[in-house]
C-alpha cells in the first residue's frame, strides 16, 4: 500500500539528501574546476561539457546546443506531470574571472537536480537542468525562453551566492547598450580647429549623466566604461566608444530613465557636432518576481540545513543587481535567492568575492543550495495546492 503524502515527502526529501551526501565530491570538484577555468560568455565551452559530463553520468538526458547557442544545453530525468526547470550558470567576468560565483550556481543546480531525479517519479516530477549562458553580458536565458527552451516548464529556479542568504532579493530591470560617436581627425596641436572631437561628446554625455544622478530615483542606477577614446593624443579623436548600463525597479521605468539617460548622449553630439549611434548589446533585463509560495517553500528548506536570513533591511535594497532570470520569471513562476558564502567585506564583483568563491564554506554552499532546491521541488511535487496551481497555470 503507498504511503500517505507526508510519508512520501520525507521519504522522498532523506532520498534526495543522501544522493547529495553520495555526490558532495563530485560536485565540489565540479565548482573548482569551472572556478579555475573562468570562460566568458557564449565562450563557456569547457564549463558547459563538464557540466553536460557529470550530468549524463547521472542518467539524464542532455541535449547540446540548445536554441542554437553552443553553451547551452538541457538535461532532463524523471517522468511526472510536474516539471521543474533549474538553471545553471557558468559563465565568467573579464579579468575578475569568477567574482559572481556562477561555479557555485553551477554545481548546486547539478546536485539539485541530480537529488531531485533520484526520487522524481515517485512524487510525480520532471527534472530539467537548463545550462544557460552569458547572464552577466549577454542575456543567454532570453534567447532561450524565446528559442523555446523553457516550454512544457511548470517553474524554474536556481540559488546565487552572495555575501548573505536572501530569499527574495530585489533585482532591477536593465538596459545595457553600446555608444559611438564619430567626428573628424585632424593634428591636435597644429589644426584642432579642423576637427570634430569624438572624445568630447563622450566627456559631455559623462558630464551630464553625472548631474542627472541627483534627479533620479535612489533604485535607479547608470554606469558605464569608455572602450575607445581615440588612437593617439596627437591627433583629435574622430572615433569614441562606451558601453553602458541603465537600471530601473521595473521594466517600465526602466523605459523612462534611459530616455533621460540617452538625452545626455544626444547632448554631447549637439555640442561637438559629432554623430551618435546608439546599439542596444542585448533585450533588456526583466526585474525579478520571486514566487512567494515557492519562495516561502524553499526558504524553509535552506533553514531545515542550517541556512540563516538575515533582517538585511535597505541592504537589500541597495545591493540590488540584475538577472536575465527575470524574463524568466515573467513567464513561470520562478525564485532566485541568494546564498551565502560569508564573503564580507569583499562583495559580488570584486577579485576578493572571487577568492571567496572556492573556498569551504562556498562549498558548504553548493550542498547546502542543492539540498534545499531538490527539497523545494519536491514540495512543489507533493503540496496540493501548490503542484494545482502550477500544473493550472501552464494548462
């Protein structure tokens, strides 16, 4: 006779902890071997095949290739009416390598999804590990959602490592696009007088950028680089270029601050008669919707193996980042907590959280975060009302 749901629950969640427990090995090597290999984005060539190793290893299906994007792939077990996605991330930031951790995201979705396959047809689960590429330039989870990567998914997840656990950080919608403005050569000392400078329009557009910071909403952000300034001081710059980033709580106001922003890059044209072109890099950055019940579900989980959250008040609000898992959670039902490596002083983004990132403690962190995503699948699985209302939505 099939035990009562609860039963199952447990039974399933002590199967799920003991296939981490049998893979923590395996899956702490994985995190250090991508953290020792940092490839950018659409370039995560070696990440994405261990990652595909270990996985099909395990019995899961792995497609390559995925929405004909090289590093991407999907690697699916288990055959219930319930299907989870957990994505993976792998890819790395220029010079800083690993400064956000993604071997650690990496690693936790496959031991989540490995714990989950374990016991997924006995709680009525599919398990999908979606790899998904070039989050932090790129937006590789966009062109998978619009490549039809995530069809027949019922909800998706994935945990972040950060200084502090959170399970429902604020994270901005974002906008980042490419600038060039053209003027006209000429001898910079015997006849600047004959050129237009490039250089300039880009000073100009800095400048006023910087004087509309005092106009804009405290969860606004605007912040770029310069990759050209010109060839030789000698010669007026006939050729500029900056990349830059424009944040917003929502993708709505999103849309109004990068007007005002863009208005700036007009005014350096007008004032040095250059011309601009402006390119966007890639579809903007959704902000995210955390799940509040999926979220509620795994924040119980992380605590039941010793994950603490912390009251982080407008911290939060003031460590805001972005994520392409936002479109994602535009569209399913989607959570994206941070995990905790206990990394202060040094933050996401800096050489120092980099060296954070292979250490014990991450590696308590990808078991941690494997156990209590497979935990949370899991309850999606076997909570009525939940495993309804998801199964409902995507009918």
């Amino acid at each position: 006779m099939a035990g009562s749901p609860v039963t199952t629950q447990m039974d399933a969640k002590a199967g799920a902890r003991e296939r981490v427990d049998a893979e923590r090995q395996k899956l702490i090597d994985l995190s250090h071997r991508i953290h020792a290999h940092p490839e950018l984005g659409f370039e995560e060539e070696r990440a994405s095949n261990w990652v595909s190793e270990v996985l099909t290893d395990s019995g899961f299906a792995v497609q390559t290739g995925v929405g004909n994007l090289p590093t991407a792939f999907i690697a699916r077990a288990g055959s219930g009416p319930l299907h989870v996605a957990i994505c993976a991330e792998y890819d790395a930031l220029p010079a800083i390598g690993h400064a956000c951790g993604h071997n650690i995201i990496a690693a936790a979705a496959v031991g989540a999804a490995m714990a989950a396959a374990r016991v997924a047809d006995d709680v009525g689960l599919t398990v999908s590990v979606v790899g998904t590429p070039a989050e932090e330039n790129g937006g590789g989870k966009i062109l998978l959602l619009q490549r039809g990567a995530f069809a027949g998914v019922h909800a998706a997840m994935m945990v972040h490592p950060a200084p502090l656990d959170a399970v429902l950080p604020p994270m901005l919608a974002l906008s980042q696009f490419q600038v060039r403005y053209r003027g006209k050569a000429a001898h910079a000392s015997a006849f600047p007088e004959l050129g237009v400078n490039a250089l300039d329009a880009l000073t100009v557009a800095q400048t006023g950028i910087g004087l509309l910071r005092q106009h804009l909403s405290p969860t606004d952000r605007v912040h770029g680089i310069v990759t050209k300034g010109g060839d030789a001081p000698n010669v007026v710059p006939s050729d500029a270029c900056a990349l830059y980033i424009v944040r917003s709580r929502t993708l709505a106001e999103l849309d109004e601050v990068r007007g005002r922003v863009l208005k700036c890059f007009q005014a350096g044209a007008l004032a040095t008669g250059s011309t601009l072109e402006v390119t966007p890099d890639h579809d903007p950055y959704a902000e995210v919707l955390h799940d509040p019940e999926i979220a509620a579900a795994y924040r119980h989980n992380a605590e039941a193996v010793g994950r603490y959250f912390p009251e982080l008040g407008a911290l939060a609000e003031r460590a805001a980042g972005s994520t392409d898992m936002g479109n994602i959670s535009l569209v399913l039902p989607t959570i994206h907590p941070f995990i905790g490596i206990d990394s202060l002083p040094a933050v996401n983004h800096q050489p120092e959280f980099a060296a954070h990132c292979a250490t014990p403690i991450a590696d308590r962190a990808v078991i941690d975060g494997a156990v209590a995503m497979a935990w949370t699948a899991i309850d999606m699985a076997t909570h009525p009302k939940l495993r309804d209302r998801l199964l409902a939505r995507a009918s």
